[in-house]
C-alpha cells in the first residue's frame, strides 16, 4: 500500500489499512489466511465507506 509506505502508522484513518498490510507481509508465519485478510480488508473500506471511521474493527 503507498499510503502505509509514505505515511507509516501515522494516520488514524487509515491505521486499519496499515495494520492489514503488515499482516499480509508475515501471513505465512501468522494464523490468518490470504482469504481471511481479503475479508478483513473487505469488511474495514465497507465500515470506512458507511462512514463509521471509529468503530472499532476489531469488535
């Protein structure tokens, strides 16, 4: 993701992202799948999207 590139874990709006792609990049040592990160992924830009930026994502 260019925007965690750039901007690290320093935009709160986008910290979901940011912590997604670093789980992307340890998933064959992690305890998520590809397709489990996909729905992750899919699940934050919707709650992003409905404009629910603070809900937490991981409730």
């Amino acid at each position: 993701m260019r925007i965690h590139q750039r901007f690290g874990h320093q935009l709160p709006l986008a910290e979901g992202f940011a912590e997604l792609d670093d789980a992307y990049d340890i998933v064959e040592y992690g305890n998520r799948t590809l397709a489990q990160l996909d729905a992750e992924v899919t699940a934050e830009a919707q709650r992003l999207a409905h404009g629910r930026p603070d809900q937490n994502r991981h409730s």
